[in-house]
C-alpha cells in the first residue's frame, strides 16, 4: 500500500519538477559549501574560520525568517522560490569571482576571505525566504492524504543530492580547479531554476487578511510553544545539530587527521548523506515508523554515539563508515520531524511555522558550525567532536525524562 502511495505522489507533475528543482539546488549547494569550507581554511589555517562560514550565514537568516515565513503565507510562494533562488544564483556567481585565480593574484589571502564571508551572508537572505516558501508550497502540489508520502520523498531527494553533491564537488575541487568547479555549480543552480519555472500552481491573494505583520508573527511562534510535540521534536533536533555536527570541521579532519586531501573531504562530506539517502529509500517505500516518539529519541541518541567515536578515530575508513551510520540515524530524525511539521501545522500557519523552524533547525546546522569552530579553537579539534556528542547525549537523557507527549507520539498511516 505504501508503495502505491508513493509511485502515485512522483506522478504528479508539479510534485516531480518541485523535486528536480530541490535535488539540483541541492547539488549546488553541497558542492558550494564543500570547496568554499576548503578554500577557507587553505587560507586561514585555523578552524574558527571554518565556524565563521557559518555564522555569516545564520544571521541573515535568522534575522529575516519570522518575516520571510509571513511572507510565504500571503504571498505567490513560487514567485518567492524564483526570486530566492535568482539571488543565490548571484552569490554563487559572486563567490565564483572572488576565488578564482584572477581574482586572488590580485588580493590578499585575507581580503578574498572577507568577500566570501560576504556572499555567504548575502545568501543567508535568499536561503532565509526560500526555506519556508519551499516548505510551504508543498501541501499545494500534493493531495492532504498523500502529505506525508511527499515529504519524506522530498527529504528523500535533498539527501540523494547530499551524496552526490560534496563527492563531486572535492573531485572537481581537485582535479578540475575552482573556477571550473564553480561553473558547474552555477549550471546546476540554473537547471533548478528552470525546473522551477515549470512548477503549474494556482495562486490566490489572501485580500481579505487584514491583521498587521507583528500580531501574526507572534501567533506563529505562539503555536509552535503551545504544541508539545513539534517544540519538543524541535528542541531536541535544534540541540543535537548544535552540539553533536561536526560537518564544519572536516577539513581540518581532512588535511590533518586522515590525510585525504579535498577529495577525501568530498567522500567525508558524502557519507552523512549516503547513509541518510539509503535509509530514506528503505523508509519511503517499506517501512512505517509507527512509535516515532521513541524512535526520535533513539535515533538522535545513535547520533551522538557516531559523533564521538568519529572525533577519536584516526582511520580513514572506519570515519567514513561512522559518518555513514550517523547520517542513517540523523534522517529518521529529518523524517519524523519533517512529518510532524507537516500533519500537526494548519495550512494556513505553514509558512510561519516553517520559519520558526527555520530559526530551530536550519539556522542551527549554521550556528552549530560556529559553535565547532569556536570548540576546536578552545579545545582542540578531537575534544570538540567528543564534547559535542556526549553533550548530544545529555540532551537526549533530559528530552526521554521531560518530554512526555513526544515519546507517546504514534504515526497512524
């Protein structure tokens, strides 16, 4: 029955260009942020740097989410994802100037460092109004029945992009140079664009909402504080990215714990999501996850095991394979959370209560690099990955104590 579902939610045609869309932008974007976290640290040597990526980007997107998520709830939300995805076209295109040999024959290390701080925060505008657009827009392209088959498809396909995405990008890295490197990220960017293009929604102005910018923002983070399961599925995934990544620092794993090289960064970069990618596949088309309270828990738990015996190994391999189970064990946790989102959010509040998970979530994985960043410098680069996940595993022990309503909490499908 399951898969029924499924191949029926790829048959829409609206839904299909929405994935091709976010499996490019995606691709993208992993390869971005692949060669942009080398290139940061070739120049500076030290892995603050890496934690300030970033935070450049989490402040604009932070700043602005509350209100991009009033936005996507009033306004044409593909017109919005166009717009976005225009600007961090830009900055790519930006980024892509600013490192090229060109360019950095002509200026100092620290002066090209600074300007790729700048478009990453310029970005952090455009991915501030996309996220909630694109979470939103989806109950639009997809039957109410069939919601919760598309989101885990659609989360299905960010990862399937994961894998491929900072693979690619370390390969191109290495063997092609920056500047070619970028071209093909911005050809992928633009392929998204045109499939966005292609997405055929009805859009009808909400003429009649009268209530002013601030109450309505206010009623948004209202709803998410009162209902106990998405703040507590919130909180405990905000806390565990926080403490327990260690995605900003493998770089500095790469060049100077393993010895691989931006390649191996690239296969460093992948595994996470090669084994969130396999797990998503298995769960979209066998598996129901029907406890998916304590499910939570315990996969967030498998996390923060992964992550401190990854900061111990010095094993190339065995890294890759922790990094493997944690991605596995992160995407049940994508998958519940995304499903929670979606049932237990009015349409009508989607966009708001996107942004506030925006605020949770997707400004954590930013404001978590910084906080690596910051850890490795305090402490070293092995003690900050150990720390972060026995922090993880601290969160867990509170969440499995106090967090009643989400431990109970049953998928029905």
């Amino acid at each position: 029955m399951k898969q029924n579902l499924s191949f029926k939610t790829l048959q829409i045609p609206a839904f299909r260009y929405f994935l091709t869309t976010r499996i490019f932008l995606t691709f993208a974007l992993q390869m971005q942020a692949v060669i942009v976290g080398w290139e940061i640290y070739k120049l500076t040597k030290d892995p603050f740097s890496l934690g300030l990526i970033g935070l450049a980007e989490a402040i604009p997107a932070i700043s602005i989410a509350l209100y991009a998520g009033h936005i996507a709830d009033i306004k044409n939300k593909k017109t919005i994802l166009i717009i976005a995805l225009m600007a961090m076209i830009l900055c790519s295109m930006g980024l892509a100037f600013f490192t090229s040999n060109y360019s950095q024959s002509s200026m100092a290390d620290t002066q090209t460092v600074w300007f790729i701080y700048g478009f990453i925060f310029l970005s952090g505008f455009a991915r501030g109004f996309y996220a909630p657009s694109s979470f939103s827009i989806l109950s639009q392209l997809v039957p109410r029945e069939i919601l919760t088959y598309a989101s885990t498809l659609n989360s299905t396909a960010w990862q399937f992009a994961a894998v491929a995405g900072p693979a690619l990008g370390g390969l191109s890295y290495a063997f092609l140079g920056i500047e070619k490197t970028f071209i093909a990220i911005v050809l992928f960017s633009i392929l998204a664009l045109l499939s966005l293009f292609k997405i055929n929604i009805q859009f009808e102005p909400k003429t009649d909402l009268r209530e002013k910018i601030i109450p309505r923002l206010k009623e948004g983070v209202a709803f998410v504080y009162h209902n106990k399961v998405i703040l507590s599925a919130l909180s405990l995934d905000l806390f565990s990215v926080l403490f327990g990544g260690a995605t900003a620092l493998l770089p500095v794993f790469a060049d100077e714990i393993l010895k691989t090289g931006p390649e191996g960064l690239g296969l460093l970069r992948a595994a996470p999501s090669m084994g969130a990618v396999i797990t998503m596949i298995i769960l979209s088309f066998n598996k129901t996850i029907k406890n998916a309270g304590s499910i939570l828990i315990k996969a967030v738990a498998a996390f923060g095991v992964c992550m401190i015996l990854f900061g111990l190994s010095e094993n190339f391999y065995l890294s890759l394979f922790l990094l493997f189970l944690s991605g596995a064990f992160d995407s049940i946790s994508v998958i519940i959370r995304s499903n929670i989102l979606q049932i237990h959010t009015p349409d009508e509040m989607r966009g708001r209560v996107s942004a506030v998970n925006t605020i949770f979530i997707g400004s954590s994985n930013e404001i978590g690099a910084f906080e690596s960043g910051l850890a490795a410098r305090l402490m070293g680069t092995v003690n900050s990955v150990v720390f972060g996940g026995i922090m993880t595993l601290g969160i867990v022990a509170i969440t499995q104590m106090k967090a009643k309503q989400l431990k109970a909490l049953v998928f029905n499908h």
